[in-house]
C-alpha cells in the first residue's frame, strides 16, 4: 500500500517497556521494549492484514479501515483533521486482540502524511 487510499488507517503501537525505572532523559533506553515483543508484535499484525514497521517504541502501521475495525472491534467515522485532510476516529472504545493485549501500551490513530 505505498499510494494512500480513501479507507487506509494509520496507526502507531506503543509498546509496553520494562517497569521499575523512573523516566528521564538518562533512563530513555531502559524504556524501549525488547526485540522479541517488537517482532512478536509485527509479525501477528503483518499476519493480521496490517502494514507493521518498527519505530524503536512501538510500531508505525497501516491497513484498511475495514481490517481495523475487525481486528479492534471498534467502528471508525471520518473527520477532518486541522488541515483538511481526511482522517478517522474512534466510535466507541477500542478493544486490543488477546494476542498482544499483554504487550501494547497504547493504540493512537495518525494522520495521513501530506504530499508536496
């Protein structure tokens, strides 16, 4: 999906990262999460008809709409976001699969990137 389609949603997946360290700017590493929940996370996503790309924290994400409100059991409604451009947010509260649950900190949805 390189071309930006009508129904395409963009997301990011914070990660959860190890507890127990209070967070600065010297901690900042100790909060990425590890390789295996990156990867575990990527690949049930890419198996799951989404486009995952690790981002260091979390991963960067793109899939239909239909997909992402399948797998989140939640519906999506369009808005505009503060440029004009069209976007989506949450009907409802999002639901994160079993699989990952344990692994995610946070699901937020992204705009949609701009093309000069």
């Amino acid at each position: 999906m390189s071309i930006v389609e009508e129904n395409e949603v963009q997301f990011d997946v914070t990660l959860k990262a190890p507890a127990g360290t209070i967070r600065t700017v010297k901690t900042l590493e100790a909060f990425r999460p590890s390789a295996n929940t990156l990867v575990h996370c990527e690949r049930w996503l890419n198996a799951n008809g989404v486009e995952a790309h690790s981002s260091g924290f979390g991963l960067s994400c793109q899939t239909s709409k239909e997909t992402f409100e399948a797998l989140f059991q939640v519906e999506l409604r369009p808005v505009l976001d503060p440029v004009g451009v069209p976007a989506f947010e949450f009907d409802g509260d999002l639901k994160i699969p079993e699989a990952i649950a344990s692994d995610v900190a946070e699901i937020t949805l992204t705009g949609r990137p701009e093309y000069f």
